[in-house]
C-alpha cells in the first residue's frame, strides 16, 4: 500500500481512577444544556470535561477515557 506509514493509529485512552470517579452528564432544567465529566463518588464534586452540542461529542468523550455503556444524567 502506498503510503502506509500515514494510517492513524487508534489513540490508547486516557485513565481516570475509576475507585474515586464516575463518569457523568450534568444537564441543566432550564436551558437544557448538558455537559460531561466525571463526579467525584466521595463528595458529589463534578468536574467538567467537554460541553454535549451532538451525540458525536459524547461519543468522543467515551473514546477519549474508554467508557462502555450509558453514562447516567443528573440535574
């Protein structure tokens, strides 16, 4: 193949200490705008890590840290 030196290699993900955080989306009532990042299962303290605008950006977010499934909602 020409050119095979060019191929992008699929990006390891990020770690995260899945002991002291979870994954979460945090959804806002009133205008409904949903950002993601991890909450802190000790205290509740969420930390944001990307703003939702597309399903996509989700998808990212859980090939970025390697996250399987849904990721719960809290408002």
């Amino acid at each position: 193949m020409l050119f095979s030196w060019l191929k992008t290699k699929k990006a390891p993900a990020e770690a995260y200490d899945r002991a002291l955080l979870e994954p979460a989306i945090r959804s806002s009532i009133c205008t409904g705008e949903k950002v993601v990042g991890f909450r802190e299962k000790a205290t509740g303290r969420f930390r944001e890590v990307s703003l939702i605008r597309t399903p996509a950006d989700l998808d990212a977010f859980k090939q970025k840290f390697g996250i399987e499934g849904d990721i719960p909602i809290f408002y």
